[in-house]
C-alpha cells in the first residue's frame, strides 16, 4: 500500500464510520479495487485507523465524555458494548472470512438500503429525546442490535441506530448514542487489532508490522486524516436526518450495492 492509497482509504473511514452505510464494504471495495485487499499490514490499516474516528467523537461531544460526575453516561456505554466485545472474540474468524468475499457484501448494501427507506415509517412516535432517558436495559438491547454489524455491509452505525429508533430513541438521539456506542466498541476493537491480534501464516502482531517500513508513518497519516474527515461527517449526518431521515442513505447503498455486485460478479 503506498501513501495516495493510505490516504484515500482514511478518507473513506472518514466519511463512512458513523453514517449507515458500512464503512468496512466501502473500504473492503476500495483496497479490492487496488489489488491490495489480502495485504496484512492493509487489514490492520482499515481497522486501527478507527482510532481517529474515535476521536472525532470525543472532540464534538467532549462535554459528555469529561464530565465524570455523570457516571450512568460511563455504565450504560460500558454494559453496552459488552455484547459486541464478547461476540466479536467468540467469532473473529468467521467475520475475517467473510471479509474476504465482496460480494455477499454487496448484497448487505442492498438489503440494508431498503430497510432504510422504511425505516422511518416503520419506528414512529418516538418519546427518547435525551441521552440522560436512555436505561440501561434500553442501552444493552442498542448493544446486542449493534451485534447485526458483524456481518460485512450492514453497517455498525445502521444497526445501533435502528436499535436506538426500536427502543423508543428519536432519530438525532439514536444517531448520537450510537455515536457514543462506537467509541468503546472501536477502541476495544483497534487494541485488540494492534496489541494482540496475529496476522499471517508468519503469527505477526500488529504493533510488530507498524514498525516495518513506512507502516507506522501510514498508520499516523491515516488516523489523523479519518478524524478530521470524520468530524466533518458527524455534523453533516446530523443535519441530513433531522431534515430528510433515512431515505437518502437507503437510496444510496441500493445504487451502490448494486453497482458493486455487477463490478465483482463480471471480474471474477
């Protein structure tokens, strides 16, 4: 992977991370396209630049992740991700293998785009508007729902927030607790993915690959570029399903998903 791919790939984690759409097919298409998808250094690329993403997050709510008098804020998000860190481990090696297949993928863009354009219709008469309202019990069944996105192209962002919507949460609060909801599931996930996951026949480290070559400059330029791309993502989401709701994004994953299928079908 050279640096012009690095960058394009940060910016697609960027752009994807918390909007329904999959971050992972979008960037599974993209190193696909270049030839570079079975590269290992490449598959703790696209995760441990989740980092950044997370610290977008922290900026724009920092209010709610520096205040440590709300310690309910702390526990709901800690329960919650319980379900994602324990079924994450239990099947690693199933989900690497279907990382490796675009096209089941792309058929995930689809089915999720045409549950986003009912999905409005579908949660109606929300009465969740504030984080402080979520319980814990709603908070775990968010983090058991955010469990669909194991499965490459459902989207992690599109699974918590349907979760969100079905447990009562209006669409902006559903938006920002998956937002929350996403920063202890990432972080767990790029630790695990740099501290002590082994990559290749070779049983390598991530943390060890950073340290070849110019991994770990790639690995700093790809982080900083996600947060910053992100940040940006966040506030225009936002504004987006405050004004339209979710038909825009299931618009799109369906164009899309099936503009991938026919690209990978025909070049197999």
């Amino acid at each position: 992977m050279d640096f012009i791919q690095a960058i394009f790939l940060a910016i697609i984690e960027g752009l994807t991370e918390y909007l329904p759409i999959s971050s992972t097919a979008h960037m599974i298409f993209v190193s696909s396209y270049y030839g570079i998808q079975d590269d290992e250094f490449v598959k703790l690329f696209q995760t441990a630049i989740q980092f950044g993403a997370i610290l977008a997050v922290v900026v724009l709510y920092w209010k709610k992740f520096f205040d440590f008098t709300r310690i309910s804020f702390f526990v709901k998000l800690a329960c919650a991700v319980v379900p994602a860190l324990l079924l994450g481990y239990l099947f690693d090696d199933l989900i690497d293998a279907a990382l490796g297949d675009p096209i089941p993928i792309a058929i995930m863009l689809i089915v999720g785009g045409f549950v986003l354009l009912f999905i409005d219709n579908y949660f109606k008469n929300p009465v969740i508007a504030k984080e402080e309202d979520i319980t814990l019990k709603k908070a775990i069944t968010i983090g058991f729902w955010q469990c669909l996105a194991m499965m490459p192209g459902t989207s992690r962002s599109a699974a918590s927030i349907i979760g969100g919507m079905q447990q009562k949460l209006t669409r902006e609060t559903a938006a920002e607790f998956s937002f929350f909801l996403a920063v202890p599931t990432m972080l767990a996930v790029t630790v695990y993915s740099v501290l002590l996951k082994k990559y290749g026949p070779a049983e390598v480290k991530g943390y060890e690959m950073l340290m070849e070559g110019d991994n770990l400059k790639l690995f700093l330029l790809g982080n900083v570029i996600a947060f910053v791309v992100a940040i940006i993502a966040i506030k225009g989401f936002i504004g987006v399903i405050k004004k339209y709701g979710f038909k825009p994004w299931g618009y799109y994953r369906i164009v899309v998903g099936f503009a991938l299928l026919a690209y990978f079908i025909t070049t197999k």
